[in-house]
C-alpha cells in the first residue's frame, strides 16, 4: 500500500524513529508531501532494486463525429521508463566521553544535524540528480524535464529563447504581464500542482508581482507555520545544499538566446511546479521496509568511538506523466 512519511510514522513503534521521522517531515516539504509507492521486492539479494513504469507523453483527445462516420482514431502516446532505487543518509562517530559529558544531547545533536543533511540532500537530487553523473543516484526533475512540452522558455522578439527579467517589474502592468506567462506555463500541465519550487530571490519577486496581481494566498501548514500560495499553489524555498551555503535551484549564468546575440545573462533562475499523485510525481521505496531507519551509538559495547547512522530508504522519485511537472527557465532574479 502506499505510504507517506505521516503514514509511516503511524506504524513505528521506536520512540527513536516516531522522532526521526518527525523531524524529516518538519524540515523536508518534499519529504512529508510525498507519497511512497512501496512495491519494489529486494529480489536477487538487492541487486534488482528496480521501479519500472511507463510515463504518458500525450493525453486522450475527444471529438465529435457525424452519423455514419467513424472517430479518427487517437492513441495516447506513452514511454516506458525505469529508475533504480537508492538509499540515502549519513553516518557520524561520538567518543563516548562526550556522550556521558552531555547526557546523550551530542548524539542528540549529531542526529538531527544528519537528519538536516539528508533532507537537503534529497531535495537538492530531486531537482537536480544526474545518474550519468552519480552512478549511485537518480535523475531529478531539471534532467527529465529538459526539452519536453513542460519545458517553458521565454521568447524574445517571438522568435529565440531568451529571459524574463523580474529586477525590473515596478508596476501593476508589469507585474501582470509577469503573471500572464506564469499562468501561460502552469496551463501546460495536465492539472494544477501542488507546489511550485523556486530559490529565494526568484520566489520573493514571484511573491512581488503576485501581490499586485491580488493573487497571493496566506495559510499555515500541519506543524502550524506560515506559508504563502499562489492561487492555492504554495510556494517553497528548498533551501541550500547538505553542506553548504548554495541554493538547491541556485542562480545560474546561462546563455538565454541559445548562441544568439545576448550572450550569457547572470542570475537566472528556475521554477518548478510539480502535482503529487501516483498517477503523477510521486516517490517509489521497497515493499515491507520502513522509509526511514536510525542506528544510534551504542556504548555498552567496547570500543571508545562508536557510529550512528540514519538512512532513508533505498527511494527514488518518479514522473508518471510528462505534465505532471514542469519548469520555467531564466528568470532573471539578481
């Protein structure tokens, strides 16, 4: 059946885990939204941890036909695709001085400081995973949304790709001449979407010319916190990389006219929109295994320095249908 992680939380009966998945939830909007299709099997020892599917390219058209005539005949188009399921974390080591020094709050710390790093570890490959690049990894949505249908990129005289410049949107005009062409992108999917990603910069000038447009929405989440919509769509900021100070969807120098005579345009930015559902993104995960498992120091054992550990998974994200997600390249937000 499958699970979320509010689900899976429901069916621990670890203090320890029941915690750690709470912590992922708080501080992984991806985490906690998506929903896991737990029906790979760890066949042949592990080595099979593959999720086949097939992936629609076009949806069903209807028409009218006139009597004693027959439809045109119109198939969905669709691919076949898999990914291969892979487990993510870290580990860390405590003297077990320290431990007794601070009453178990150092293996505390080191716990949710992993648990951090592993959430900005996902989110960062759920956007921007290569497996040609991390043979151990998994492709993340700039890779598969690259040259499809939901790829939407600004022209420039009608004819070249080129950008969106949101520094200089100063009046209502402007900014609803903006929101026309994120209404424009967000048409091409085949419904609406449940978030829409950005770093920032481009969500807080998002946010600017939404608000001239009267289209911002205010609501809290589960835990309680404030967050923004647009037309119902929240908005998410997926932070900064494990380990460092750059953004997951970071601002780029990019050649905007692809070779023309624009050249390269720094601080461009992306946004994705994503509709969770099993019928469109959502995760994937082994058949009978918890989504998350902790491994805490144990020091009743010898040795001076012993190893914690948290791992989610083996996981992986998948795109069911091509317009279940979509990204809306160069905007130019510093």
């Amino acid at each position: 059946m499958p699970v979320s992680l509010a689900q899976a939380k429901l069916n621990t009966t670890d203090d320890v885990d029941l915690q750690v998945i709470d912590e992922f939830q708080k501080s992984s909007f991806l985490l906690d939204a998506l929903t896991f299709d737990d029906v790979v099997s760890g066949a042949g020892n592990g080595a099979t941890l593959t999720y086949a599917y097939q992936r629609l390219i076009t949806q069903p058209t209807a028409a009218f036909r006139a009597i004693n005539s027959e439809y045109t005949p119109a198939e969905v188009t669709k691919q076949r695709y898999s990914v291969d399921l892979k487990p993510l974390g870290g580990s860390f080591q405590i003297d077990r001085v320290l431990d007794r020094m601070a009453a178990g709050a150092e293996t505390a710390l080191q716990m949710s400081q992993k648990i951090k790093a592993a959430n900005a570890f996902f989110s960062d490959q759920v956007i921007n995973g290569d497996s040609a690049v991390t043979t151990d990894g998994f492709d993340g949505l700039s890779k598969i949304l690259t040259g499809t249908s939901t790829e939407y990129l600004p022209l420039s005289n009608g004819v070249t790709t080129g950008y969106i410049d949101m520094t200089t949107i100063d009046t209502k005009a402007e900014a609803l001449a903006f929101m026309a062409h994120i209404d424009s992108w967000l048409a091409l999917m085949d419904g609406t979407p449940d978030a829409i990603f950005g770093n920032r910069k481009t969500l807080a000038l998002f946010k600017y010319a939404a608000a001239w447009s009267e289209m911002i929405d205010k609501t809290t989440d589960s835990f309680g916190r404030p967050v923004q919509a647009y037309n119902g769509i929240r908005l998410i900021d997926l932070g900064a990389k494990a380990g460092s100070n750059t953004a997951v969807i970071d601002l780029v120098t990019r050649d905007a006219d692809a070779g023309g005579a624009g050249g390269n345009i720094t601080g461009l930015g992306d946004l994705y929109a994503a509709r969770f559902g099993l019928d469109g993104f959502h995760g994937v995960s082994m058949a009978g295994r918890p989504l998350v498992q902790t491994w805490l120091p144990d020091f009743t054992r010898a040795g001076a320095v012993k190893t914690g550990e948290v791992e989610l998974g083996p996981v992986a994200p998948v795109l069911k249908a091509t317009k279940a997600a979509a990204v809306f390249r160069n905007l130019k937000s510093a």
